[in-house]
C-alpha cells in the first residue's frame, strides 16, 4: 500500500517548531516521519530530478557522517528510535548527487572529481547508494576548489581531493558548461566566484553554527539562463544577545 501524507498539514505543524510550546516531539509524531521519508524517497527513486525545484544530496546525508555529527543522537533523544534513523538514510540514499540546469550550469554539494569525462557518468550513477571512498560520487558530495592549488591534491578534510582553477577551466570546455555551482563551505558574501567565474560557491545558511558571521544567499536562474543572486545578512549581534 503507497503511504500517503497530508504536506499541507505536516509543514505547518513543522513551522510551529520552536514557537511558544511548539516542541517537535509534539507537533509531529515518529510515524508520521517514517512516512514522510517513504514518500521522499519514492519520489526519488521515480524522477530523474524533481519536476519542480531540485533537492541535491549533501555530504551529511550519509549514515557514517550524521551518526557521527548528531542526527543519530537526535533521532534517539527525540523519538528514541534508531529505526527513525534508519528510515531518513534509506531516503538520503535516493537522492541525486547532482544536477544538471538547461544543460549548461552543473551543480552538486561538494565539487568535481578526477574520475569524471562525461555526463553520462553522472546520468548512470546508482541509486540508491552511499557512495564509497574513493569514488566520483564521494568527490561531488566532498571535494574542495583551491585558489592555491593546480591540478588535482588531496583533501585536508581526509577525504576526496581540492582541485584548481585551471581543472574548473579544463572541464567546463570539456563537457561544454558555462558555469559549475556548489556549495560544501562557508563564504564571507554567502556566494563567491573562483576560476574566472566558472565556478560559484554558494552557501544559504547566515550567522553559520553560531561560530561566523557570513551572510547566506541563493542563485536564481532565469529563462535565458541568467543568473542573479540574493544575499541574506546575518542577524545583528545585538538583536542576538536580545
């Protein structure tokens, strides 16, 4: 039977997370999350890429990682379930690694890989999958671009590698992109180029972990495939101490 949910309804009770007796324990229930994510993943697993926005997989939506990095703890404060855990990595593993808009700007949550020569690479990844170590998949959830760098060297983060500016050039006239987006690290303006504007990091959380103070933003990309960006300032450190 094709678990069924009312979006509608859940999102608002999620809104109300953190308002005035608004608990998450409260408002939602475990099951209620169990189907959620069973619906996630099958819509996943039946579109190439979502009909309407795209929602990329990130480095963190993998179990070695968010049972380190609190999520798994969070499931058994919350809900004491490991089962919950569980279920959200089932559907983290049906997520897309990448995106490809208009066939010219491709994006994904970490950067490029040295493995990559074609498209088609990308088209015929596995899903699901949690991706192994060393592969083209790890690299789009983990690699880094470095201003200092030429070619291709391994990741101080331990995994993956940082590449170059002139990788960013060599593979966009390779596999004729005009543009590469990602995300993976905090950046001051909440975007930033690199590679003569072949590359864009863009990073939409504002005032990061308590511990920065970037601003966020977002890429929009229009018909003609122009894109513009909207900066969001972080909160100031008065207001916050209020």
């Amino acid at each position: 039977m094709t678990a069924t949910i009312d979006v509608d309804n859940l999102m608002s009770r999620l809104l109300n997370v953190g308002m005035s007796g608004g608990r998450l324990t409260t408002c939602v229930n475990e099951q209620e999350l169990q189907t959620c994510c069973t619906v996630a993943k099958s819509v996943f697993a039946s579109q190439a890429y979502p009909e309407n926005f795209f929602m990329l997989r990130g480095n963190h939506e993998c179990p070695a990682i968010n049972r380190v990095y609190g999520f798994y703890e969070e499931c058994n404060r919350r809900y004491k379930s490991t089962r919950l855990w569980s279920q959200f990595q089932d559907s983290f593993n049906w997520m897309p690694l990448c995106g490809l808009i208009g066939s010219r700007i491709l994006c994904m949550h970490g950067g490029l890989s040295p493995h990559l020569q074609s498209l088609d690479q990308l088209r015929q990844l596995p899903r699901p999958q949690d991706p192994p170590n060393p592969s083209i998949g790890i690299d789009l959830l983990w690699a880094d671009p470095d201003q200092w760098v030429k070619g291709w060297q391994a990741n101080t983060r331990g995994v993956s590698y940082v590449f170059g500016q002139d990788v960013v050039s060599d593979l966009c006239i390779k596999l004729d992109l005009d543009l590469v987006a990602r995300a993976h690290q905090v950046v001051q303006d909440g975007y930033e180029f690199f590679a003569s504007k072949k590359m864009v990091t863009i990073f939409s959380a504002p005032h990061y972990c308590g511990q920065f103070d970037n601003s966020a933003a977002t890429m929009k990309v229009d018909e003609n495939m122009v894109c513009t960006f909207v900066m969001y300032k972080p909160t100031p450190k008065a207001l916050r101490k209020g």
